[in-house]
C-alpha cells in the first residue's frame, strides 16, 4: 500500500507541477502576444494598460507559483523528506 501511494502521490506531484508550468507559460504568451495587440486596437490609456496588466500578471503568476511549489512539496512528502 505505501508504493501505490508512492506512485500517486508522484503522479499528482507531476501534474500539478505540470498544471503551474503551462500556467506560466500560457500567461506569458498572453502578455507578450495578445495584449498588445488588443491595447492597439482598442487605443487604452496608459493607466488602463497598467490595470490590465495588473489583473492579468498577478493572478495567473499566483496560480502558477502554487502549481510549482504544490507538485515539489509533494513530490519531497512522497520521498518522506517533509
């Protein structure tokens, strides 16, 4: 029983580490591909831009911080480091 649980619990570690590295990734392309090219068009004050970037960055930057360090802290608890 404690290798199946082992094996489940590396397994849930690999996608939630997995889950917060797109995250990241995905939100990084958004902000440097498809932001800027809605500010253009739609011709945003700076305040406005610095607003979106705000409620854009800082949400999907939280949420893929705690995918990481929820797949590592479980990934140690697997191995019994923690």
């Amino acid at each position: 029983m404690f290798a199946l649980g082992v094996i489940i619990a590396i397994g849930s570690a690999i996608a939630f580490a997995a889950l917060g590295a797109l995250t990241l990734w995905g939100g990084w392309v958004t902000v440097t591909r498809e932001l800027p090219i809605h500010f253009v068009s739609a011709g945003a004050a700076a305040g406005e831009r610095a607003r979106t970037l705000a409620l854009v960055v800082v949400p999907l930057a939280i949420t893929g911080v705690f995918g990481l360090l929820a797949g590592w802290r479980i990934l140690m608890l697997a191995f019994g480091l923690g």
